[in-house]
C-alpha cells in the first residue's frame, strides 16, 4: 500500500481531481454546459417578423395555416443553422462567408446614423464637388468619315477633302466620305454617347472643337474623320437651390463610405492579418492601411 502511495501517477490524479472540483465550485454555470439542452426561443418577436415579412409580400397578412407553416419553416431554418455551425459546416465556405459579409455590410448601412448637415456643410460639399451637380455639355456634329482599309493614304484624301469643304461652296458630303454603319449627323448628344458611338478620345477631341467649322482628321477606331460642329454647349454647374436634394443624397452617401471605411480600420486593428509574401504585391494598398494588426 505505502508502494502505491508513492507513485507520480497516483500523485497527478489526486490533484487533477482537486483542481477540477476546485474549477466546478467556483464555476458552478459551468457544471451543466453540456449537459444542458441548449434553449431555442420562438416569441412573439419572431412570429411579428414572419408575419410583417409575408404581409410586405403578399399585401394581406398570412392565414392561421400558413403562419403555423411560416413558424415552423422559421424553427426549422433555426435549427439547421445551428447544427450546420455545430457542425462546422460554414468553415470555407464562399457563399456563407459572402452572404455574412453582405449581411453585416447592410447591418451597418442600416444602424449607422449619420448627422443632419448643416447648411453651410451642404454648400462646401457642393463647392468642393462641381463635377457632381453640372449639366452634362452637348454638342450637335457631322462627321465624314475616310476608311484606312479602302484607302491607300486615308490621311491624305481627308486632308484634302478638308480643303474642300472649307471652301464657301456647297458640296456632297455624301460623295467624298465612306460608308459607315454609323449616322452621320448626330444632335444634342452628350460625351457618353459619342463616346459609346465612336470612342473616348474621338469624344473629347470633338467636345473642344469650335462651332461653325470643318476639323480634322480626328481617329476614332474605324478609322479618320472630318467633322463640322454645328453648336456645342459646355457642361455648367447647377445652382445650388435646384439640385440641393441631390447635394444631400450625394453628402449622405459619403458620409455612409467613410463610416464603413472607419469601421473597416478598426476591424483591421482587431484582427491580425497576415499576409504571405506571395501575395503582398496584390494587396499593397490593403497592407497600407492606418491598422497596426497588419503583419508583413
């Protein structure tokens, strides 16, 4: 008996046992972790949202069937989701994890509160963002256009087409150019739409061009074009007492990025994120960030 009394296992379990019974004294909750059910609740909360979200679907509330039907689908999915978790079923997953980021990402749209601005917050952001609240500038054109796959120098019978129609007498437009699937006369059209027509630069060169004359050759991706502007009328800033709804919406709208942007941060100080060297040329601006949890 004194041989058994002296063994380190003997020793080891005898004071195993005293910790855990130390731990379940002073954690009594902790007694019945996992021998107690673990409690899912379906109150008056959630029948109000089953019955609210079939209500803004179908325009009538449901009936008594279908909200027993609604209630027990809503246990059910509680159910599942909870053994799916349990069961670690949402681990890698790309659709869980999009579907939880989406999910927070409209948590927060909808629980941030952003300021009432002030008048004078309204004029700046209007002031300091012209671009946002100006017409869009219009230009009314013809254009003539020279294929460089049916032309052996198109750049040059442009040129001298030019000439032509710089003189004061009339001529057919219709004869000197080449066929494109394309109208030849457009009005009031704005940059997007010559851009969507003939090409972003072709876009620009035409918005500068000055009325009442023939220009060219300007490239687009067919090819080379003459084009007379007929009028042109340049973006302009909309004053501030017509588009203030829309200062407004554009200031909110801001507001709500900066605030995701903050929020953003400080989950990169909460968690420690690491990036492989692999991937660090990918994610350089990511890793930039003012976040001290970003381990390079």
């Amino acid at each position: 008996m004194k041989r058994y009394l002296k063994e380190p296992l003997l020793h080891f379990l005898i004071f195993g046992g005293l910790l855990f019974g130390a731990y379940a004294w002073l954690n009594p909750g902790a007694r019945n972790l996992n021998t107690e059910p673990r409690q899912v609740r379906i109150g008056a909360g959630e029948v109000r949202w089953v019955t609210e979200t079939w209500t803004r679907q179908w325009h009538r509330e449901p009936s008594a069937e279908e909200l027993r039907v609604l209630v027990l689908n809503l246990l059910k999915e509680e159910l599942f989701a909870r053994e799916a978790r349990e069961m670690q079923l949402d681990e890698n997953d790309t659709i869980v994890r999009r579907r939880l980021a989406q999910k927070l990402e409209f948590f927060l749209q909808d629980t941030v509160q952003v300021a009432q601005p002030t008048e004078n917050e309204l004029r700046s952001f209007y002031e300091a963002h012209p671009e946002r609240f100006a017409t869009e500038g219009r230009v009314s054109f013809t254009q003539v256009f020279f294929s460089r796959e049916r032309r052996k120098d198109a750049a040059l019978d442009a040129r001298a087409a030019l000439e032509r129609l710089s003189n004061a007498a009339p001529i057919d437009i219709a004869a000197i150019g080449d066929r494109l699937l394309l109208d030849a006369e457009f009005r009031d059209a704005d940059e997007p739409t010559v851009a969507s027509a003939f090409g972003p630069d072709f876009a620009r060169a035409v918005f500068v061009l000055r009325p009442g004359a023939w220009h060219g050759p300007i490239e687009s991706g067919y090819g080379l074009h003459l084009v007379y502007v007929g009028t042109s009328q340049a973006a302009r800033r909309r004053e501030f007492a017509d588009v203030r709804s829309q200062v407004l919406e554009r200031w909110r709208e801001q507001q709500q990025r900066e605030s995701e942007k903050r929020y953003f941060a400080r989950l990169m100080q909460k968690y420690n994120v690491v990036v492989d060297d692999s991937v660090k040329s990918l994610v350089g601006p990511l890793s930039a960030a003012p976040a001290t949890g970003v381990v390079q």
